[in-house]
C-alpha cells in the first residue's frame, strides 16, 4: 500500500515496501561499517 502526498497540483506515490527495504538496507550498511555515516540527501528544489 503506498501513500498519497499532494504537494500544489503534483501528486506523489510512496511506495512504503520500497522504503522499508531501503531503511533496512541503511541499518545493515551502517552495522557493517560503523564509521561511516548515510549521506544527508540534498534538499529538494522546488519550482514554482
């Protein structure tokens, strides 16, 4: 099941499956080499 976020007149779909793997993939990464941190993401450029 994913969510529905509306943002003005775009329309996104999270997929929640897909984040789950992606936040289990950081933790077994960060578990496996503890130095090393997840890079922040960049913020998101908006246009309007």
């Amino acid at each position: 099941m994913g969510k529905l976020i509306i943002d003005g007149n775009q329309v996104y779909e999270l997929d929640e499956a897909c984040m789950k793997r992606k936040r289990m993939q950081d933790k077994k990464q960060a578990e496996s080499n503890p130095k090393s941190k997840p890079k922040p993401k960049p913020p998101r450029k908006r246009f309007r």
